[in-house]
C-alpha cells in the first residue's frame, strides 16, 4: 500500500482550518492544557473506508 499526502500547506494554516477528515482527527486528539476544556473536549475518529 502506497503512502498518499493528504494536505500540505503552512503549518499554521493546517492548524487553523484543517480541511481533510484525517488532518481534522489527527489534531482533536492532541491533549488541551486547560483541564476544564479538555474534559469537554471530543476527538473526532477517520475512517479511510468511508471515503
């Protein structure tokens, strides 16, 4: 199986308007410092198969 980008652009672009569904759950589960955001926080899933 073949390795495919799935976005590219500036970093801080990506992180202020992630676009692809994998960029998007790649990044909701990185952990907020903010323990009262990060007990309502909720990590998106990507299913490849549903594309």
């Amino acid at each position: 199986m073949k390795d495919i980008q799935e976005e590219l652009d500036m970093t801080d672009e990506i992180f202020a308007n992630p676009i692809h569904p994998y960029t998007r759950s790649l990044l909701s589960a990185i952990p907020h410092p903010n323990h009262r955001f990060e007990k309502t926080r909720v990590a998106l899933s990507y299913d490849k198969e549903d594309r």
